[in-house]
C-alpha cells in the first residue's frame, strides 16, 4: 500500500456511501471511510503513480459530489496523502474542533468561483471615453499625421495605465456587486490572468438570487467577459479567513 488518499471530511454520522463505490487509480481503488470520534474522512488507497491526470481529477471531484449530495463535506484539494489510516485518524482527532467548526459554519453551502477580464476592443472603447488625456492625445496625435515617434510612445503608456486603473477597478466593482448575494468571500491569487478572480460561498437555497446577480452584471458591464464555475464543494472556504460580505453582520 502506498498511502491513503483522502477526498474529504465528514460528520461521522453522514449517509453511508455506495457499496463498491469507486476513487481515483486504474483500476479505481475502492472508497471507504476512516472514523474518529464524531468526524470520518472518506479515503482511498493511494496509487503508486498519483497524478493530475483528467481521469482522476474527475474521480477526486465525482466521489466529492455524491458524499456531498448525502450532507456537508470538506473538500480536500487533489493529491491530499496520509500515510495510513491511523495518520488520517489522529489528525481528525487533533483538528476535531476546527473541522466540526467548518462543517457547522459550511453546512449547506456551494462554491461560485467567478473570474473577469476585459473585452479588449470593449474596454479601449470604455477607456478613450472615460480618460480626457488619452482623448486629447489621441486627438492630437491624429492632427499630425500620427504624431512623432515620442508622442506615439506616450500615448501607448498612457492607454495601458488606463487599461490597468480600470481592471483594478472592475476588480473592485465585481466583488462589490455580487458579495451581497454571498455569505463570504474568497479572492483568488493576482497571478491568474484574470482581472476579477473571486471565489463566493453561497447558500444552496440561493443559488439563484447570486446567478441572477452575475446575469445583471454581466448585461451592466459588458466590456466584461465572464466565466462562472459552480456549485463546487467550498474549497475556497476549508480554513477560517475568508472575508464577510460589506454589512454582514459579525
């Protein structure tokens, strides 16, 4: 045996999973659960040749999916290992009061994860109207037949720092907007490429309100091009941290 691979946390008392059921490996290796106390983890045998391949990463979030249709489980991210089950057991003990917190507080809950970035023709649109500098340049610029190499330079930096003032902006906004509709708040790394990378955590029960709310703002801002990845188990949200929404109560 090469480890014990573990998906996720649960309340010892959650419904039992299929018979048979399935994980990640090839031939998939068969899950089960690891009791402690009031917690259990669903686990698996571990593959000797553990990585993110399609195949398993689907396996990770399939098995996710069915123990969270039985109630609250939290996510753990691909390629969690332990090296068996009586490690799994002892940190379910040692974190029992932080885990049994999470599954309180993450009790009914989904991930939306939403990212954002420009339309580029749409926001240079959006720029030339809104910054009066770039507009006089361009302008003046026109006037000489394009301008002089210098001016073109200028102009080139002016338009990109207008193009960075306003995605840190729609940065801002899109939180702004949509937080009301969530129950907390997740912002994800700067290094995704993506203006606007924001996890939220929502109550299933309103699931639709918060859809809408990206509908609205999608039709609102459209030099904005949107994806929206959810319901998700809350990955987002496994350690205490993430922000409340502006007016929630503390």
């Amino acid at each position: 045996m090469t480890g014990t691979y573990i998906y996720g946390i649960a309340s010892a008392d959650h419904p039992a999973l299929p018979d048979g059921m399935g994980g990640i490996g090839e031939p998939a290796r068969e899950v089960r659960i690891v009791k402690e106390g009031p917690l259990a983890a669903i686990v698996s045998e571990a593959p000797e040749d553990l990585r993110p391949r399609r195949r398993d990463l689907l396996a990770h979030q399939s098995v996710l999916t069915e123990a969270g249709a039985g109630g609250t489980v939290l996510p753990m991210r691909f390629g969690s290992l332990a090296p068996d089950e009586e490690s799994v057991a002892g940190v379910l003990a040692e974190r029992l009061d932080h885990y049994q917190e999470r599954l309180g507080t993450l009790d009914g809950k989904v991930e939306y994860n939403v990212k954002a970035r420009h339309d580029e023709e749409a926001v240079l649109h959006r720029v030339m109207a809104e910054d009066a500098e770039v507009r006089t340049v361009t302008e003046a610029n026109r006037q000489m037949g394009g301008g002089t190499y210098e001016e073109r330079l200028r102009l080139g930096e002016l338009v990109v720092a207008a193009v960075q003032a306003r995605e840190a902006a729609d940065a801002v906004e899109v939180q702004r907007l949509l937080e009301p509709s969530a129950e907390a708040v997740s912002t994800g790394p700067e290094s995704t490429g993506w203006p606007a990378d924001v996890s939220f955590l929502v109550d299933r029960t309103a699931a639709e309100h918060f859809l809408a709310a990206v509908d609205k703002l999608r039709t609102s801002h459209a030099h904005l091009e949107f994806t929206v990845n959810g319901p998700l188990p809350p990955y987002s949200f496994m350690e205490p941290g993430p922000s409340a929404p502006a007016g929630s109560p503390e």
